[in-house]
C-alpha cells in the first residue's frame, strides 16, 4: 500500500515540476532526481511510466545544468566586477 501511495506522491510532485518547470529551483530538481533514480532502480516500474520518469529526470538535468551555467556566469561577472574596482586600504588602517 506504500509504494502506491509513493507513486501517487511522485506523480503529484510531476504534475507540479510539470506546470512551472522553470521556476524549480536547483535543490529541488535535485531532490526530484533522487525520486527518479530511487523509483527506476527499484525495477518494478512499467516500461511506459519508466520512460515517462527518465524524459523527466533528462529535462531536470538540463534545466540544472542551464541554472548551473547561469550562476557560473553570474560569479565571473562579480568577480570581473571585483577586479575592476581594485584594492584599496582599509578606511582607519595605518599605511
């Protein structure tokens, strides 16, 4: 009776990953993923609802990926930004 109502679960969290996949953050397609990987290593899973879970995972992984590269962008930029403001003393440090 668990394992039905975990894939009710899981397929209510779809729906919801489903109707506004972009505003998922990274942890939670994380957590989504681990869903995925636990339910299809479990091998009881029908062929068309294991196919249905891994076109999922795949669209999480890219989006994760999108949102990676995004923050990686967004570090250099600080860091560029950092850069070009320089060094200077500390207001109250002796030179």
């Amino acid at each position: 009776m668990s394992q039905d109502g975990n894939d009710t679960t899981r397929e209510s969290d779809a729906s919801r990953a489903e109707d506004a996949p972009e505003e998922l953050s990274l942890e939670t397609r994380l957590r989504r993923l681990d869903e995925i990987v636990s339910t299809l290593e479990g091998g009881e899973v029908e062929l068309e609802r294991g196919l249905a879970l891994f076109e999922e995972g795949v669209s999480h992984i890219r989006e994760a990926e999108a949102l990676l590269a995004r923050a990686e962008l967004r570090v250099e930029e600080l860091v560029g930004e950092a850069e070009s403001l320089g060094s200077r003393p500390f207001e109250g440090e002796e030179e």
